[in-house]
C-alpha cells in the first residue's frame, strides 16, 4: 500500500516537472517573436537610405578647395599715398548778356590816320574800351579847327545795320578831304574835333574828343565822311 502510494508520488511529480518545462519552453518561443531584430537584419536593409538634402546641391569634382587664394587683381593699385583725384567741379551758369550802350568819347578811344589810298583821304578808327557792346549810330559829326560847319555825311555809304562793337573791337568811316574842284583854296587844319550820334542822330556833346591831324592836312567843302562802317576796306571805298 505504502509502494503505490510512494509511485504514484513519483508519477505527479514527472508530470509536474514536464509541464513546467513545456511552459518554458513556450515562454522563450513567444519572448523571441517580440524582441527586435537585431543591428544588420533583413529589416534594416530593406529600409531606404535618406535622400541628399537637396538645398545643398550636387557635389562638383572641381570645386576650389576652401583654402585655395582668389585670383589675382588685373587692376594696378594706386601706391601708398597717392591722392585720390577730386570731382570735377560744377560748371558756373553763363553770365548774363549786358545791355548795349551808345558809343561815345567817354567809352571808346578814337584815333585819325593818313592812308596811302584813296589819296586825300584819312582813316577814322574808333575801338571800344568799355566792358559792355556800344552802338556805333549814323555817322561822326565832324569839325576842323572849330569850324561852326559839320562835314558833310556821304548818305550812300549807310550800313544795313547799325555796327555794334564788343568790347575791344572796333568800327571804321572813311574822310574824303576834297571833292570836286571848285576853284576855291582849300582849308588848312591842325585838329580834328570829333562827335558821336544817338540812336535819334543827335549829337551826344559831352563826350566829344579832340584830335591831332596828320601834318600838311588840307580840305575843303566838297569833302565827306562816311557812316561807320565795321570793315576798314568799306569805309575807304568811297
């Protein structure tokens, strides 16, 4: 009795022990199934590699190297202290245009020569020595040695325009000391009193000027004077 009792022990312990060993084995097999596949599986090569970041571009086989030095400058460098040049200065506005004036004794100076042609003649030049155009009006009144009489203007001789003289320039008229003769002696001077005329062809008196005549100077009434001309050529003409 106390035999059967002993095995049949020994039996349920045997079938204890099996029965633990198959549940641990079958806790492994379920412990295995959930743990991660380890570094290098199939897994992992079957993942995609990230893409290049596409913000960074495509590598070039010639890119220079950070350190490599710029190219050189063709430019020449100025030296060491040379001045930089300056800008050029701003132009200045034109000066205005100043109003003409009437030429008289007070802004020009005349002078009186002989001239070898025409003969009998004289030569009138009048230059202006202000710092403004002055108009050269009609022709100059004339009188030698304080004659009360005005020679007389040659009318043909008249200009199309009225001659204005720039500063430093000058006008011409043309004395013809004798005309026709007409039995009558000539007259014998020594100066020449000299008047200029307005824009109205009257005498402007308070700037008339006195010159000295070439030695030997005789005329008489048939002589002239032309308008002032601006070439020398055409006042001797007539």
């Amino acid at each position: 009795m106390r035999s059967n009792r002993i095995r049949t022990t020994a039996l349920a312990a045997t079938a204890l022990i099996a029965a633990l060993s198959l549940t641990a084995c079958g806790g492994d097999d379920g412990a295995d199934a959930t743990k991660p596949a380890p570094a290098g599986s199939v897994a992992d090569q079957g993942t995609a590699s990230p893409a290049p970041d596409a913000s960074t571009g495509p590598e070039k086989d010639d890119a220079a190297p950070a350190d490599a030095e710029p190219a050189a400058d063709n430019k020449e460098k100025a030296p060491a202290g040379t001045p930089k040049p300056k800008a050029p200065a701003a132009a200045k506005p034109a000066p205005k245009a100043k109003t003409p004036v009437t030429c008289t004794g007070a802004n020009t100076k005349t002078t009186v020569t002989k001239v070898s042609r025409p003969i009998n003649h004289l030569l009138l030049t009048v230059t202006n020595t202000g710092d403004r155009p002055c108009y050269a009006y009609y022709a100059p009144m004339l009188r030698f040695d304080g004659a009360q009489a005005v020679f007389q203007v040659y009318r043909d001789s008249k200009p199309q325009a009225v001659v204005t003289l720039d500063p430093g320039a000058s006008a011409y008229a043309g004395i013809a000391l004798t005309g026709e003769p007409t039995g009558k002696k000539p007259y014998k001077s020594a100066n020449l009193g000299v008047t200029f005329a307005d824009r109205a062809n009257a005498p402007v008196n308070s700037s008339s000027v006195e010159l000295k005549l070439p030695g030997e100077t005789y005329w008489d009434d048939n002589g002239f004077v032309t308008y002032w001309q601006s070439e020398m050529a055409d006042a001797l003409t007539y």
